[in-house]
C-alpha cells in the first residue's frame, strides 16, 4: 500500500484534504465547505481519507489556513504554518523560478513576493469583496450565468465596458446601471474581470514589484476571463497551476515531509479520530479587563486544549497538567 503526506488548510469558507506522495505528486484533494463547523469538517474529510486510502498510510500531516491551530489540536500535525508560506511552497514546487504569486480565494486575496525562491514581500486583503471571489459569484447570478461560464463568456467580449471596481457596492450598482442601457452580457463580464483585477492591483498590488514568472493560484484562477485581464493589465504571461484551487495545502504537505523526515516520527493521531467525540465550550474569564474569551475542547470529556487567553492563564493549566502526566 502506498504511503502518502496530508496536508489540511482549514479555512473560514472552505476545508482543502490533500495527499502527496514523495515525490509531491497529488494523489488525492478533497474541497468542502467549512460552513462554520471546522470540527465536523475535519473529522468528515478524515473519515473519508481512511475509507479511500484505509489506516496507517499517512507518514505525516502539516496544517495551514486560518484554522490551523484548532486543526493542529484535533489532527495532531507535523507543522502548522501560515498561508503565505503554504503557498510559496507549493508555487516553487511547480515553477522553481517563480517571483510572484497572485492568490485570489471566495472571501480574500494575496500577492506574495519571492526572489532566490525565498519570501521577500506579501500583502493580504481581507476586508473589500470587490477583490475576491465572492464577488464574481454574485454579478454572475445578477446576470444570470453560471460562474463556471463567466470566464468564458468574457474572452468573447470585443469591447469591455468600465465598471467601477473600487468598491463591491459601487461596482454592482454600476454593472446594473449598464444592464440598463443595453450592454451585452459579453462586454459586462469581461468590464467586471477587468474591475477585479484594477481593484486587486491597486490595493494589494500596491507598490509592489511584479515580476515574471508570475503564478496565480486560488479559486478565481479557475476564471479564464481573469487571467486573460491580469496578462492584459500587466503585459506578463500568467502560469495557472493544475491544482490551482489547493496550493496551500499541497504546500503544507510538502513542508510535513520535510518535518518528519528531518524528526523520523509523526504525530498524527490517526485516521480513527473522526470517530471521536470532541465538545467545544466558549467561557469569558473575569480574571482581568481584557476579558478574554476562552475556547475549551473536550475530547470525549478529557480536557484536549485552551485557547483565547492573552496571558496564557487557562492555556498554561492545560500545558502544566500534561507536564505532570508526562
């Protein structure tokens, strides 16, 4: 049976299960929408990966995304790194030269700076939908198109019409705006591409130093009319990987590799947790102004990690409990 690196980036929309090999081909991805229970997700796609590829078969397991830290608890992983590093991994690993990286998901967007295959710069945006992806999804049901045909249907637009991208509010008033006077749906979508792609270079592009080769990764890079916008503003050739949608946990995958290879053992629990009981508790603690909210996680009634506090009260019991059990 073949032998295989997890990688999980646990995120607030959606929870990406990835399985590489060694040599960091993909053998298996899993997408699934997080819909505000990180847990269950977690324990749903490691159901799955055991009845797929059965127990004992994961070497190691590395975790990123917003969630990672609560993934960490509950999987028990190798690594535990941020998105930005996540994703260069992964963007070296399909072209070693890379210099920058566009990452555009359904409720952000990065740029991520690399010289000599190290980081060198980022910025994120997580605040204005009018630069993500989310925002595309809804213009596409304004005009009665399915996402997966925008970018289609954009490229065949022979003359844009401008629509207003600073803002997600301005932009849709606007594209209505042009509904009405008669535009086709063609040179809207291609207007609204277009509009993402000003926002985007304008507000995490900012100031920054563009260089090719240049990958864009993420969910929107699925959207032909997207790509085909950025090569247009930015004169460059835009590389889309095949497995664009999972580059943060591909990389994270690679990185546990890395980990476990460098420690000789995992700490992955096993695929049998999804069959475990975990309870989560949310107190506030008095002790001081701040008024931190503590998250406590039970695993089958056995306190597993505290979390929230700024001082490390609640989280230093936890730590100090384990220290006496050692």
């Amino acid at each position: 049976m073949d032998k295989y690196y997890m990688g999980v980036d646990l995120g607030s929309v959606s929870t990406n299960f990835v399985l590489v090999d060694e040599n960091n081909n993909l053998h298996y991805k899993k997408y699934m929408r997080t819909q505000g229970k990180p847990i269950d997700i977690l324990k749903i796609g490691i159901g799955d990966i055991e009845r797929e590829i059965g127990e004992g078969n994961i070497l190691g397991v590395g975790v990123t995304g917003s969630g990672r830290y609560l993934a960490d608890i509950i999987i028990g992983s190798d690594i535990v790194k941020n998105e930005i590093t996540s994703h260069a991994v992964a963007a070296l690993d399909f072209i070693p030269e890379v210099r920058t990286i566009i990452e555009i998901g359904g409720q952000d967007s990065k740029i991520i700076i690399l010289r000599d295959r190290i980081v060198v710069d980022f910025a994120m945006n997580t605040v204005c939908a009018a630069g993500t992806g989310s925002f595309l999804d809804r213009q596409a049901i304004r005009l009665g198109v399915k996402i997966e045909d925008f970018g289609e249907l954009a490229i065949k637009s022979q003359n844009s019409v401008r629509i207003a991208g600073r803002c997600a509010v301005f932009a849709e008033s606007d594209m209505i705006h042009k509904q009405q006077l008669g535009h086709n749906q063609s040179d809207i979508a291609k207007g609204l591409c277009e509009a993402l792609v000003r926002n985007y270079l304008n507000n995490v592009g900012k100031g920054k130093d563009i260089q090719s080769p240049i990958i864009f990764q993420g969910g929107v890079a699925a959207n032909i009319g997207i790509k085909k916008a950025f090569e247009e503003f930015l004169g460059k050739e835009i590389f889309v990987p095949e497995n664009y949608d999972v580059m943060g946990a591909i990389g994270v995958a690679i990185l546990a590799k890395e980990e476990v290879k460098k420690k000789g053992r995992t700490n992955f629990k096993g695929t049998s947790i999804h069959k475990i009981d975990y309870m989560v508790n949310g107190f506030e603690c008095n002790g001081c102004s701040n008024v931190c909210e503590i998250i406590e996680i039970k695993e089958d009634g056995k306190i597993l990690a505290r979390y929230g506090d700024k001082c490390g009260k609640w989280s230093n019991i936890k730590e100090n409990e384990d220290s006496k059990l050692a």
